[in-house]
C-alpha cells in the first residue's frame, strides 16, 4: 500500500529539512515549497485512497466552482454528505483542501493537494521512487534530484507558473485568495508545453534533457550534469560552445519551426567535455507566432551578450540571427 517515493522521501527528510533551509540563494517562496513537499511526505504515507479520491473530485470540479459546495463533492462520488465531510475535514486539517464558508459550505483544492496527486500518481506508476534535494532554484518552479525504479537520477520540475500575474488578477479583482483554478490551469499548461517542446526536439536529436513523464504540473526528465553557462568562467573551446548553442537554435528554428523565447546563461548546462543542453523551455513560441522573430533576436542577444562580455567573443546579431535562419544551414543536423 505504502507506495516508495514516499519511504525514500521519509528517510530524507530528517537531514533534508535542516540541510535546506539555510541556503542563501533559497528564496521564500522556495523554501515554503520545499519544506511543504516533505511535510506531503508524511502526509502521503498515510492518506487513504478514499481521500485521494477526493482530492481528484476537488480537481475535476475545479473550474465549475472557486469553492465547490459540499453537495457536489458527495454527488460526484455517490457518497454520503458525513463521510465526505469527515473526509474533507481531515483533508483540511492537514491543508490539501481549502475550506469557506460564507453563502455555502464548500471547499477547494490547495496546492499542496495538486501537488500531492501529482507526486501520488507519478510514485503509483514507478515513474519515481525517491525525491531528493532540489537541484535548482528557479524563477517559475522547483526542480528536485529524483530516482526512478532503476534507481537512475531523474529531474522532477514542479512549475508553478503565473505567480506575478495572479498577483495582479489578486489586486485588480480586489481578491483575498487567488483564484486556483487559474493557477492549475497556468501551471498544467506551462508544464504541457515544456514537456510536448522537450519531446519533438529530444526526437529530432536536440541537445534537451530527454523528456520522460508527465504529470498536471510536473515534468519528469533526465538529469543534467555540468553547470549552468552562467556560473562557467573558463572554457576550453569557448567559440564551440557558442557554435553549439547557435546549432540547437538553428535546429530548433530550421527542424521544430520554433523559437525558446527565455534563451540565455541561466538556462544551459555546459557538461565536463564542454557539450551544452538547452533547457526551460516552456516559454517557445512557433514561428507563427507574431512575436517568434522578436523572440529568437532576444535570445540570441542574450547569447551573444553573454559571451562578448565572458570571452570577449564579438558575434554580431543581425548577421548570426540570418545565419540561423538561412533556410539551407538546417541540414547540417540531419540524419
Ligand atoms: N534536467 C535537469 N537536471 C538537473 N538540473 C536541472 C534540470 N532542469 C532544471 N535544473 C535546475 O533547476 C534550475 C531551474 O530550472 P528551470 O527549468 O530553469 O526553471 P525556471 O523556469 O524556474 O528557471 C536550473 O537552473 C537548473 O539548475
Ligand atoms: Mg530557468
């Protein structure tokens, strides 16, 4: 019954929790997360299948209700008010539902609960066995070294899109609370978009983590190694390197017919043997998005920005922005 992610979790987090909240670069909101995932994991061990099935009719409802009343939960699983409300109070307790009451009685899923169904779900197929430390922190989400039934090293990226833009929703609306349903459908989508992208280029043969599961807001893909471009201040063949980031925005414009659209130091690995991989993507746009061919000219001034000031490399745009977009350059990575 007892599924494994949540026993490695357990093991963890005596140290984990200890270990994590002192570091500097952890902002707020990261360590708000970080500390509520392993909180899930003594949560998870116990939850009952009952409960998660409420929790997935909380989901299901969603975009019907900001809170859902409590008949409705009880219709939608032909069980009686009292149980689900015993279900729903302990739920609340422990904070994966929400509760209000001012018209009606109803309740509403918390992050922490979307969280947890995703963690759930992805433990129940062996897509993981254990979740560790986080690896990064990033603008738009938490992305935590995992093992997978292989017991290999896998990323787990949690996004958790759209907080500024609540932020306005909030102040404009006048709202006290934001509205969840906005959040999942921001963060499930931002999460779709990455993995869908991570897919087709991981396919064609693009330097990418290669994707591997897909779960609401969570991405499960394999792990990079080497260090971010950004924290690298000397390189062996720094002109290769910039060459290969121009091929995999080549290959992405030529092949995939899109553009990152968030490309810059902060989102690509330089590995040991000076091989990049490209990552954060779910900002693309296609190319027949209006604003692709402002979006790829910022990318590749980030770039180049990047590595005239790093390694004195003077690379100018315009002229590099035709040559990734000559149409015959693009044959180069076919096989
Ligand atoms: N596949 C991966 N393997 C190892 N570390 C990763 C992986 N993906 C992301 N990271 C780490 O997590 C950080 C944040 O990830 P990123 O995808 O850039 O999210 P954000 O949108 O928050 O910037 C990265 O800077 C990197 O250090
Ligand atoms: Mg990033």
């Amino acid at each position: 019954m007892l599924s494994p992610i949540i026993q490695a979790f357990i093991q963890k987090e005596t140290d984990s929790i200890d270990n994590l909240l002192p570091i500097a670069f952890c902002r707020r909101n990261t360590a708000i997360h970080v500390i509520e995932l392993y909180r899930l994991a003594k949560i998870l061990q116990e939850i009952s299948s009952e409960e998660i099935q409420v929790l997935q009719a909380l989901e299901e409802l969603v975009h019907r209700f900001e809170y859902i009343p409590l008949e409705e939960v009880a219709t939608k699983l032909s069980l009686d008010e009292d149980d689900i409300l015993f279900l729903l109070g302990k739920l609340n307790k422990i904070r994966l539902v929400q509760r209000k009451k001012e018209h009606y009685l109803g309740y509403r899923i918390s992050r922490a609960g979307y969280d947890a169904l995703a963690l759930h779900d992805l433990a129940q197929k062996d897509v993981i066995v254990s979740l560790g430390q986080p690896y990064g922190v990033g603008k738009e989400a938490t992305v935590y070294s995992s093992l997978d039934a292989n017991g290999k090293e896998v990323a787990v990226k949690f996004l958790r899109w759209g907080q500024t833009s609540f932020k306005r929703i909030r102040r404009l609306r006048k709202l006290k609370d934001e509205p969840i349903h906005s959040w999942i459908a921001f963060s499930k989508r931002a999460a779709k978009r990455e993995f869908g992208v991570l897919r087709i280029l991981y396919d064609i043969g693009g330097k990418v983590p290669q994707p591997i599961a897909l779960n609401r807001h969570v991405i499960v893909m394999s792990q990079m190694t080497g260090d971010l471009l950004l924290q690298i201040s000397e390189l062996e063949h720094p002109h290769n390197v910039l060459e290969q980031i121009l091929q995999q925005v080549q290959l992405a414009y030529q092949k995939a017919k899109l553009v990152h659209g968030d490309l810059s130091e902060y989102n690509i690995f330089v590995d040991e043997n000076e091989q990049v991989t490209i990552f954060d993507w779910p900002q693309w746009q296609p190319l027949s998005h209006p604003n692709s061919m402002w979006l790829l000219k910022r990318d590749l001034s980030h770039i180049l920005t990047f590595f005239k000031r790093r390694f004195s490399i003077m690379y100018d745009v315009d002229e590099t922005l035709k040559r990734v977009t000559a149409p015959k350059q693009g044959k180069k990575k076919n096989d």
